[in-house]
C-alpha cells in the first residue's frame, strides 16, 4: 500500500533528482522509495561494508589517505604471511 509523504529539500537538489530520474526512466517517487529501501533492507553480516561505501550511503566523506593507508597495510601485510 502506498502512502503519501512530503518533505522538505534544497531546490537545486530536486531539479538534479529529477533529471536523473528521468534518464533512468523512473519518477522521482519511484527513485526515493528505491533508495529507501536500499538503506533500509536487512543486510546479512557475512561481509563488511568498506568505510568508502558507508560514507555514500550516510552522505559524509571519509578521507581519502585513511582508507588507501589501511588497503596497503592489509596487503602488506597479506603478502608478508603469504611468503614467509
């Protein structure tokens, strides 16, 4: 059952959801619930969801160094186990 819902945001905002909506051949209801959804879905905790992914999904930015020196050291440190 669909429900009606009225929200609030930034104008400039809207016209770019409602472009991209249209590209994709959707409308801009459609686009939200969908998103929505993606956020709100259970997920199964058989993997973890990298820092870059979450940051898209909340909307902050993480920074950029922190997410490469971590990638590195754990493939450092793959290799060195890997060749002992």
């Amino acid at each position: 059952m669909d429900s009606k819902l009225t929200l609030k945001l930034n104008e400039n905002i809207i016209e770019r959801a409602k472009k991209y909506a249209s590209n994709k051949n959707l409308s801009l209801s459609r686009l939200i619930e969908n998103y929505l959804d993606s956020l709100t879905r259970e997920q199964s905790d058989d993997f973890e969801i990298s820092p870059f992914v979450k940051s898209i999904s909340s909307g902050k930015s993480i920074p950029v160094e922190a997410e490469y020196k971590k990638l590195r050291e754990e493939y450092v440190d793959s290799l060195d186990t890997k060749h002992q």
